[in-house]
C-alpha cells in the first residue's frame, strides 16, 4: 500500500469514527472452533458487553470484528492485510496463537497494534514495535515448568511437542533448564488424527517419572486417551495449551502451566469470574482472562488517547510501572521488545474438571 494511500486511510478512520456517533472497532482474529479460541473470544465478549456498559467510554461504542484465522500463518497474514486496509479498525485483539501472530505482527508492523492473547513462541519477542502480548513467552514459562519437575524430584522426562514455534519454543527451553535427564524428546502433529500409541507403549518400557507435552489441547486430548487405555504411571504436564482439556474426565490430575488461576482471591479475578460464570456458564481459564484484559487494556487506551492507530500504539508502549494496567491476569507494562513485565504462570492440577492452584507455587 502505497503512503499516500495509507495516509487517506487514516483520514477516513477518523471520519468514519465521528459518522457512526461514536463507534469504535477493534479487530480480532483466532482460531474460535477450536476449545482455546472460543474461550478467548468468550473473554473477549465479556469485556466488550462491560465496555459499553462503562460510562468511562462517554457515549462511545465498542464493536469487535471477529476473524477465523484457523491458526494458520498464512491465513492470519491475510487477516492482518485485511484489518490494516479497513480504516474504522483502530488496534486488533490477537492473535491467539504463535503461528499465526508471527506472521500476522509483520503485516502491523508501522501499522496497527496488535495484542496478542495467549501466543508465547520467543520469535515474537521484538518482532514489532507495533505487536504486544499478554502472556509470558516460552522462555519463561519452559523455566517454570522445568523448576516444578526438578523441585518435584522428577529426574528421567520424556518430550512430546507439536511442531510448530509454539512447541519447538517450549520443548526446547524446557530441556536447557531441567537438571534431570531427557530420555526422548519427539515432535507431534497439532491434529487430532495421530495415533499415540507408539509413544505410550515406549514410555511404558522406558518408566519415566514424567511426560511433559508440548502442545495444545486437540493433540493433548488424543494422547490423554492412548495415556489412560495404556494405563500409562508417569506424572503428566502440559503448558497453558492443556488449560481447556480440565473439564475432562480424562485430564483428573495432569498438571497444567497456567497463566491465571480462577482462585485468585483478589475481588476484581472473582468479580470476573462471576460474571463469566453467568454468563457462559463456565469457569474462565486463562484463554478467557488474557483475551478479556487485552480487550479492556485496548479500550483504556482509547479512553486516553482517543480511536488513533499510532496514539494506541504509543499508549502501549509508554505504560510504566506507576500507570501499568490493572488487569485479572496482574498488573500489565512492556517492555521495549513488546513481551510483558513482572508476569508468570503458575503450576496447576486438575481436579474435579477445575485448574486447582499446586501447593507450593
């Protein structure tokens, strides 16, 4: 797009702004047929309907555009090309997956500012001035859980990971920071499709202490059920991609590396969770609640800077320490590299269908 084309644009953002009396659009784009996604743009929902409820938006009106990018890069760039063209979107939600946001945050780049929700892989650390998360990076979670295993006593771990940035980043940081061993450490399809037989039936010879598997919630639930018809003993442990598999029967006591737990006892975590209890009928998981602040943060910077692109994006970029937003996942800044400060994930274990804090964390 050509400068001067770019320039009209804008032009028209604002005019279309001031035409609608008031109407502000956000883009957001995951993958909402998946369980992952949906609870995302369940978060994202909720924070819109409390949105125009506030009186803090003096008459505005905040409307999402919702976007399939089936988390796939290619389909995600186009996404992104699409909102970046449309004048009345003034900053994107997402996107919600590593893959997807990689290839996205270069086509916002200059452009729009985009939050990602719940995409960790470390490529994206740095990858825009433009591009934001709300959730730590692979980096820091894979040494969470790699602490947790050794604090545990686990000393032989078997891998499994989803061959994609979010579970090459998360498998490769968790093996430099174990101080056991890694007996194997094999990629999977991020399909449901794949039998997991072979990898069970070998874990049974090779007695592992724990299986950490980094993937998503579709492959995660099709290697819980080879898990369990094998009657598989090892301690299982999956990152935030595992947080939606809790309300199976089969993940009752996996551990799960969670960015937001719905016992935090602050009153603004269990206001929230109320409300999406009454909602959608569902305990929120940290897909929901990053999505819900990332709409909300993205809303407070309108409330100071008005519906501009490059005003958002500065906004973003300028919170510090002392004017850090208050979020239900924690106080949310950034540094220069667009990653999070100051925020973590913490160890969880299914029980009863709910992500119950571990003792000790």
């Amino acid at each position: 797009m050509s400068a001067y084309k770019r320039v009209f644009f804008l032009i028209a953002a604002a005019a279309c702004s001031h035409a609608s009396g008031g109407t502000v659009t956000f883009g957001a784009a995951g993958p909402w047929d998946q369980a992952y996604g949906l609870a995302n743009k369940q978060g994202i929902e909720l924070a819109v309907d409390e949105i125009n409820a506030s009186s803090d938006w003096n008459g505005r009106h905040l409307q999402i555009k919702f976007e399939n990018d089936s988390a796939s890069g290619i389909r995600a760039a186009a996404i992104a090309q699409q909102f970046d063209s449309t004048p009345s979107v003034v900053a994107v939600v997402g996107h919600v997956n590593s893959t997807a946001m990689v290839s996205a945050a270069k086509v916002y780049d200059k452009h729009l500012a985009a939050i990602a929700t719940t995409a960790t892989s470390p490529a994206l650390t740095g990858i825009s001035p433009w591009a934001f998360r709300v959730i730590t990076s692979d980096s820091a979670n894979a040494i969470t859980i790699a602490q947790f295993a050794n604090a545990k006593g686990y000393k032989r771990v078997a891998v499994l990971y989803e061959n994609n940035p979010y579970g090459r980043g998360l498998a490769d940081n968790f093996r430099k920071h174990f101080s056991g061993q890694v007996i194997s450490i094999d990629p999977i399809r991020d399909d449901a499709e794949q039998s997991f037989e072979p990898y069970v039936s070998y874990f049974k010879q090779m007695h592992p202490d724990m299986i950490f598997v980094a993937g998503t919630d579709v492959s995660g639930l099709a290697f819980l059920k080879e898990a369990r018809r094998q009657n598989l003993a090892a301690a299982l442990v999956g990152g935030d991609g595992w947080q939606t598999l809790a309300p199976s029967a089969l993940a009752e006591g996996i551990f799960v590396g969670a960015p937001f737990s719905a016992q935090d006892p602050r009153p603004e975590v269990q206001t929230f969770v109320a409300a999406y209890k009454k909602k959608f009928n569902a305990i929120p998981d940290g897909n929901a609640a990053l999505a819900y602040d990332a709409t909300k943060l993205l809303a407070a910077a309108v409330e100071q800077v008005g519906p501009d692109r490059k005003k958002i994006r500065d906004y973003l970029a300028s919170l510090d320490e002392q004017h850090a937003y208050k979020g239900v996942t924690g106080t949310i800044r950034f540094r220069p590299d667009g990653d999070p400060i100051g925020k973590s994930i913490v160890m969880t274990r299914v029980h009863a269908g709910a992500l119950e804090v571990e003792k000790g964390q």
